[in-house]
C-alpha cells in the first residue's frame, strides 16, 4: 500500500526532505522522498539555474539552426556555381561545334567549285569567262587606264578576280 503526501503529513514534516517508506513489504531501505517547498532564495537560485539552462539551449539552437543555413546557402551557391560553369561550357562546346561545320561546308564548296573548274573551265569557257568579266566591267561606266602593252580581256579578268578577292 503506497502512502499518499497530503497537506496535513506536509505541515507535520519540518522544511528539510524526509522520506517515508513506499511499502514494507518490498524493502525496508526503499523509500520515496516528499515534496517540500524550499526556502525563497534556494527557489530562486533554482530558477536563475533552469533559466540560464533554457537560453543556452535556444543559443545552441540557434547556432545550429544558422549554421544549417549558411551550409544550404553555401550548397546552393556551389551548385548555381556549378550549373553556370556547366552552362559556359555547353554553350562553348556548340559554339565549336558550329564552327566546324561552317567550316566544313566551305571547304566542300570551295573542294567543289575547284573540282567543278579542274573538269569544266576548259578553252572557251575561260575566254567566256574573260568576256562577261569585262562586259561586266563596262557596264557600271567604269573608267579604267590601260597600259599600252597589257591585253585588254586578261586586264579584265584580273581585275574581276581582285573584285571577287575583295567580296564586293
């Protein structure tokens, strides 16, 4: 049978603890101790203890709290780090990649139209060609000086492949 503290056993107990047996039956040196109110300051030093115990744990919860932040901060600024230079570098790698095929397609063109001047622009074709280069000339009311010895029709056909040199 347990024994109950009841205000009557309190005022009877002086203010130190004392114990009171739980039940005789189990042991003799088993006891629970009572409730006692403790003096003021004793009470008030307790609570400046258990005050002082809760703001360094909010501190130390706090510091957690802002230290798990800066590392997701820093986290997230590794990987936005990460994606730009992933994105640098795509973007280089399909610049390049553009690039060789431009080039590409202009060496074809130009292996082409060689090709096409090696089998075809035979004879004619080229006093034809020096023909329309100097038709061409004339008819935008060029004035051009001629050297007395120069052959007119190669004096055209050179300065048709300087305009062509220049992308005009």
């Amino acid at each position: 049978m347990l024994h109950e503290v009841t205000p009557t056993v309190l005022s009877v107990v002086p203010s130190t603890i004392h114990t009171l047996p739980v039940t005789p039956s189990i042991s003799k040196n088993f006891t629970a101790p009572l409730w006692v109110d403790p003096p003021g300051n004793v009470q008030e030093t307790m609570n400046e203890i258990i005050m002082a115990e809760n703001t360094k744990d909010a501190a130390l919860d706090f510091a957690v709290a802002a230290e798990t932040k800066a590392d997701g901060e820093k986290k997230a600024t590794i990987k936005q780090a990460q994606g730009n230079a992933q994105a640098i570098e795509l973007q280089a790698t399909a610049e390049k990649n553009a690039a060789i095929s431009i080039a590409t397609g202009e060496a074809q063109a130009i292996k082409l139209v060689n090709e096409s001047a090696q089998k075809y622009f035979k004879g004619q074709a080229v006093e034809l060609k020096k023909l329309e280069t100097t038709r061409d000339t004339l008819a935008n009311n060029t004035k051009i000086i001629i050297p007395k010895d120069a052959p007119i029709v190669d004096f055209f056909a050179k300065m048709a492949a300087m305009k062509e040199e220049k992308g005009e």
